[in-house]
C-alpha cells in the first residue's frame, strides 16, 4: 500500500509528530512547584494538598475529597475503608482498565464481570443486575473513556439490593450524568491524575465521598493507620498512600485551567465528528443528557478485521493510537467464565485517537485525512 498524499503541514517531517496524549501543563504550575521547592515543603505535608483537595471537592460538587498517591490506590483505599474482602463479590464490567479489577483482587473480594452497551460504551446495568448474588457486596461503575455510565439505573439496582456503590472516575474527570458529576453518585469514587488525564498531577489520585465516616477511615487508612492521640501508634493495618505536596501544587494549577482543558477537549470530539463522517466507523458520542468529557477521542470501526491495519497505517504517518482494553476477565490472573459479546466485539474494534487539548485543527485535519485515505487505499486494492 503506498502512503497517501496528506496536507503539506503532514509532510515527512512530522513523521511521528501526534502522539495519543500530552498532558496541557499551563496557568501557576511552575509558580506552584517553585513555591514547593522554595518552602522545602516537598513530601506529603504543606498547603497545596488540603487546597487542591477542597478545590477539587469544590469543582465537582462533592462533600469531601482526599489525595493519594495514584488513580489504582484511590481504589482500593475506597473499597478497603468500604469494608470489602475475602468473601465479597463486586460486580465489575470486564471492559476497563486492569487497576479497577486488581484492587477488588487485591481486597481479596472477587469480581463479577458483565457486558457493555454498544453505543456507550458504559456497563450493562441489566447485566449487572442478573449477576447479582446473595456475596454480593458492591457494583463497581467505571465511566469508560470519558462518557457517564447510566448512574439511575444502577443507583436503583444498588438501592432495591442494598449494594454500596463505588465509581472509578479516573477516565471521566468532568462528566456530567444529568447535570450531576460523576463520583457524587456512590457511596465513593475515585480519580486518577496519571500524566494522560483530563487533569494530572504526575502521578496521583484522589477518593471522594459524602459519608464523613468513610473519609475518615480513608485519612486514616492512608496515613499508616496512625493514631490521632498517640504518636507512632498504629492498630490496623493500612498503607503509605499519600500525595506530595508538589503533586498537589501541580493539581491545584491544573484545576484551575480544568474549564479550559475540557473546552478544548470537547472541541477536539467535535472536529473528530465533523472529520470523521460517513466511513465505515463511528465516533464515541454523548448519547441522552449527558456531559462526556472525551478522555479519549474513540472511533469504533465497523468490521473487526479493520481495527489493526487501520492503527499500523496510522503508525505509518506519524499518528499513534491505542487499541481499546481487552477484556479483563480473559487475563490470566483474573480469568473468569462467561461471555460478554459486546465487550469482546468493542475491544475488537476501537481505536482511541489523539486526544489531548493542545491539539490544533490541522493535527486533527491530518488525523482525518490520514483515516479517510485509509479506507481509499483499501477501495483501489480491492
Ligand atoms: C488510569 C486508570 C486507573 C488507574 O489510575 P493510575 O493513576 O494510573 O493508577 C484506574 N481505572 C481506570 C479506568 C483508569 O483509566
């Protein structure tokens, strides 16, 4: 196949030019680092955690929020201050990001896989809803790239089941079910501010939730179980899981352009949409009155056997792209019965593109283009 003419902003220069993520570091977060490095106050005390904390309470409409050390921790200190373990099953959609199964394993509770929904992407909630068992403790909602899980179904579901509820929001910082934030739903939600989120903070997390009984297990457990009135007095066994104060400055930088970086973002989906139009694939879209916060820009092809020679030609011309997860059940250390036809069908065939907020209408135009060709190149072959 012979590499197809794109715009002359394309040439062999930008070979390798689009990555799928670049983290949009802009506004105070040099003024805030240096403030960090300048006051000494680097590791895990000092005023930006408990700023960025209640600004990022504050911004999704949340009671409380605490900071930790990454989105996969934020997880298991939720489900851990949660009370889940051995003996537990939490039900859980198979098509996610492996941090949101291994720290269900890691509680020693056991996850119970369900199907998506073609059109959003988003867990199953009847599906969830038939898996249900007497060990069931919890439905683990994770708002996958970008778009809100159905959250009044499965708030009613947990509800008519007495299940806690816990939203892994890592992908989905901004998304709007609604009106409402996600991670103001459950009985906790986690974030992750991993260098490809929406926001970031290097490396980092956070766990919200409106019970101030969890949030102070959270704290405690967080903090080496430490006692509030005697000094290194520990009597239950937690963990290190703190946010440095430089994470945090960066974090408090970045909620401050968050409005900016979701603006662009959601300019981005649309130039995407409009680029994209009548090829054998769909774009990832909004569906019902839903704010999507377009973690990833997705494009799901039509024929499986597309999805793979479409990324190489991409690759060919400088765009990188990601496949979308596997199916976590069919790892080996998770592996579980069952099949989840939709899940399998849309790991086989999405594709997430360049994503970031930086990115400018030529990039996207090239992206476009570079997809369009593909399937014209595959016309004149066949
Ligand atoms: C990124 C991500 C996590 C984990 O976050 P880290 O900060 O990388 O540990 C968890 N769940 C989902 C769905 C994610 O995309």
């Amino acid at each position: 196949m012979k590499s197809a003419a794109l715009p002359s902003s394309f040439g062999a220069a930008n070979l390798l030019q689009i990555p799928v993520y670049q983290p949009y570091l802009g506004g105070n977060v040099s003024r805030y680092v240096n403030a960090c490095l300048d006051s000494g106050w680097i590791s895990s005390r000092g005023d930006f955690v408990s700023k960025f904390e209640t600004g990022f309470a504050e911004f999704i409409g949340a009671n409380e929020a605490t900071s930790v050390a990454n989105g996969t921790v934020a997880i298991h200190l939720a489900l851990d201050a949660l009370g889940i373990g051995p003996g537990d099953e939490v039900v859980v959609p198979t098509l996610t990001y492996i941090a949101t199964v291994n720290t269900i394993l890691q509680t020693g509770a056991k996850p119970v896989f369900v199907d998506s929904i073609e059109d959003t992407l988003q867990m199953n909630p009847e599906a969830a809803e038939l898996a249900i068992t007497p060990r069931t403790k919890a439905v683990m909602a994770v708002h996958l790239y970008g778009h809100p899980c159905d959250m009044t179904s499965i708030l009613a579901i947990c509800r008519k089941h007495n299940l806690l509820l816990i939203e892994d929001c890592a992908e989905a910082f901004g998304s709007k079910w609604n009106g409402q934030h996600v991670g103001t739903f459950g009985d906790a939600a986690t974030f992750s501010f991993f260098g490809n989120k929406t926001i970031t903070t290097g490396e980092g997390g956070m766990v919200v939730t409106r019970d101030p009984e969890i949030m102070r297990r959270c704290r405690r457990l967080k903090n080496q179980g430490v006692s509030s009135t005697r000094e290194y007095w520990h009597d239950i066994l937690a963990y290190n899981y703190r946010m440095t104060n430089i994470q945090a400055a960066i974090g408090l930088a970045q909620l401050e352009v968050a409005p900016e970086i979701l603006a662009l973002k959601a300019q981005v989906a649309q130039a995407y949409r409009a680029g994209l139009s009548q090829l054998p694939l769909r774009t990832h879209d909004a569906v019902g009155d839903v704010v999507h916060s377009h973690w990833m820009c997705s494009v799901i092809v039509d024929h499986p056997q597309d999805r793979d020679s479409l990324r190489s030609y991409l690759a060919e011309r400088g765009i990188e792209t990601r496949p979308f997860f596997p199916q976590t059940h069919t790892m080996p250390h998770c592996r579980a019965e069952g099949e989840f036809p939709i899940a399998a069908r849309l790991s086989a065939r999405g594709v997430n593109l360049p994503s970031y907020p930086g990115l400018s209408q030529d990039q996207i135009d090239g992206v476009c283009a570079a997809i369009r060709s593909f399937w014209g190149c595959l016309l004149q072959i066949r």
